[in-house]
C-alpha cells in the first residue's frame, strides 16, 4: 500500500519537472525571455548584397530595455556620422552632410535601413512575441542539423508588423533559427536565418543574421556581431534627440 501512495505523488509530481510537453505559447515565452535585457552594447557589420553589387557598413550602437530606446551610429567612410535614434515607437535619422535630423514615419518606414533588406518598420517592433501574437504549435522539424519546434503566429494587433509569423525554434536554445515574415494576405514577405549561436552571459545570441526581402530581386542583407555585451554601462545622453547633431 505504501508504495502505491508514493509511486501515485510521484506521477503526479512528474509533469512538474520532468518531460512536460512545450506548448507554443512557452516555446515563445522562452524565446521573449532569452531576449530580456536591461541594457546592451553592440559594434557589428552589415553587408548589403544587391545582384552583383556588394555594399559594406559597420556600425556601433546601444541599446536600453526600459523605454525601448536604441541607438545607433556608422563609422564607415561613405556612412560616416549617420546616427538612427529610437525612443519607444519613435525613429529619427541624422544626415551629417545635410546637419538634419529627420524623424521617419508614415510610408518611410517601409523603406529599408540604408537600402538594405531591413526596414525601417523592423527597427521599431521590439514588443514581446507573447503580446503581439496569438501561438500555435506545428509539427517540428529540422534546422541546420538541429532539432526545432515550429510555432506559428498571427497578430493580435492590426498594426504588427506582420499579420503571421512561422518560427523554427532551436529546442535546446530557443532561438529562431529560421523566420518565415507574412502579410495579410498570405504573401510570404521576408525570411530570416539566425546563425552562429554563442552564449552571451547568460543567453544565448545569435552573431550572424541573414534577412531576405522577397519582394526584392537577388537581395540579401548579412548582419554580423563583431562585439556584443548585456547589463552593461550605457552612456545616457545617447538616447537623446540633442546627442544626433554632436
């Protein structure tokens, strides 16, 4: 009799901390969670692929959770001094050649970042995957030699970026491998491969993302972290409107 009663808790204690089954709601809740940070600093490199034309840029930037605040900066010789700031939902740009700060909005933010296959819109969609969609678990598959779960997403907000989401999502790191970006009217927009995984503090970081605007021609965008660090110092005056003419 007693080894009914115990092996009876056991059982049931079992789902608790053993091999519980990951609905896509958790799979995206450890996706937001691996991606919650309170400040970061980053310098990287994008390259441009347009047909046979190749353009190169490097940039530094930082980035502070609260607020939803970023920002960025080019140093290459043809970009130089070109700063991006983002402050909640807000985007502005600064031309030095021109001493102009311009903020984007309205059909500009369809555009892509500095002709690349990153649009503007992307920059400011940093709200948790869990707030902006509704979840549902496909049958997974394999990425790169890596096991995934496939979650599906459609937007609980009309103005999400994108009306569907198909995430693979790496079932030891949680993040996506590979993104499917779709509109409304069930056209596949862009896909996006996350590459090079490394563990950063204690999360686990893509160094190098490839986008693909399927709308564009022969078009591909590479984004490679040289640098990258979490909770770490960021200077504040950054994320100020005045800093962009500095």
């Amino acid at each position: 009799m007693k080894r009914s009663i115990w092996l009876g808790i056991l059982l049931l204690a079992l789902p608790a901390w053993a091999g519980a089954e990951e609905t896509a709601r958790s799979i995206i809740q450890k996706v937001d969670d691996n991606q919650v940070f309170g400040t970061e600093s980053f310098t990287a490199r994008m390259v441009i692929h347009k047909g046979k034309r190749t353009l190169s840029k490097d940039f530094y930037g930082y980035g502070k959770k609260e607020g939803k605040k970023s920002f960025m900066e080019f140093t290459n010789p043809e970009d130089k001094g070109v700063k991006y700031l983002k402050l909640d939902d807000e985007l502005w740009i600064y031309f030095p050649d021109a001493d102009d700060v311009m903020k984007i909005s309205g059909h500009m933010l369809r555009q892509g970042m500095m002709g690349s296959d990153i649009s503007y819109e992307d920059m400011l969609e940093d709200d948790s995957l869990d707030e902006t969609y509704a979840s549902q678990r496909l049958e997974d598959r394999t990425v790169d030699g890596r096991p995934c779960y496939v979650v599906e997403l459609t937007a609980r907000k009309p103005d999400a970026s994108y009306a569907k989401q198909v995430l693979a999502v790496d079932q030891e790191w949680f993040i996506p491998l590979k993104l499917e970006l779709y509109a409304r009217g069930g056209r596949q927009l862009k896909e996006m491969t996350q590459h090079d995984v490394r563990k950063v503090g204690s999360r686990w970081v893509p160094m190098k993302i490839i986008i693909r605007d399927l709308r564009r021609k022969d078009s591909e965008t590479v984004v490679e972290f040289v640098k990258i660090a979490f909770d770490v110092p960021v200077p504040a005056e950054v994320f100020t409107k005045a800093y962009l003419k500095r």
